[in-house]
C-alpha cells in the first residue's frame, strides 16, 4: 500500500514512450490519461478476470496492480518473449494458490511440532 511513488514511475515511462512519437511533448496528465486508459485498466480487467482479489484479502486493485506488473515482468525475462497480462494474471493466481497450498501445511506442522514439544514440558516449574 501506498506505492504512489511506484505508480507515478509507471506514468513517467509510459509518457516517455509516447513523447518518442510526438513531435512535441506532451503534459503529464495526458500521458497520466493515456497510462490509465492503455496500460492501468487492461491490467485491472486482468485482475478481475482472474479473481485476484479475493486471493488477497485487505489489499486494493491498486496493490493488485503493482504485484502483477512485477510478476508479469520477472515472465517476460524469464521466458525471454513477451507474455500476454493474461497470462501473466493466470500465471500469478497459480504460484499464489500453490505457494499457499505449501504454506499452509508447513504452518500446521509447525503448529503440531511446538504444541508436542511444550507437552513434553512440565506446566509449574
């Protein structure tokens, strides 16, 4: 939460790319209105698709955004060819559900471990 400063760098280079077809360069809120419409709400409509927030309670579509565009950086870079938001968001919902399916159990082993453990222990010293 609160990664305006994150999120205003996205702006930035989207602006960048745009000024590279411009003659003249355009004002911040234009490309701040480009970014949102092109880039932000594609994203967005990804996430929706995929149902990522309910994998995240408490978080915002904004948080949401900023998780996947990472994700769906460390895709591009590690396949080496361009990957598609939507897969990308197929991709972050798979390794979110499987890093909880391991997680989870490791949590309950460990439970189980340290409640064994203080059995062991007598109550009163």
């Amino acid at each position: 939460p609160g990664r305006y400063d994150t999120i205003k760098k996205h702006v930035l280079v989207h602006k960048y790319f745009l000024n590279q077809h411009m003659a003249e360069e355009i004002p911040f809120h234009k490309a701040l209105f480009s970014w949102h419409e092109n880039v932000y709400q594609p994203i967005c409509q990804a996430i929706d698709a995929e149902n990522l927030l309910s994998l995240f309670p408490g978080r915002t579509v904004s948080d949401l955004y900023l998780f996947l565009v990472a994700h769906w950086d460390e895709l591009k870079h590690t396949y080496g060819r361009f990957v598609e938001i939507r897969e990308a968001a197929e991709s972050f919902k798979n390794q979110t559900k499987q890093g909880r399916r391991r997680f989870f159990p490791y949590i309950r082993t460990l439970w189980k471990a340290i409640h064994k453990k203080n059995k062991n222990f007598p109550s009163k010293v």
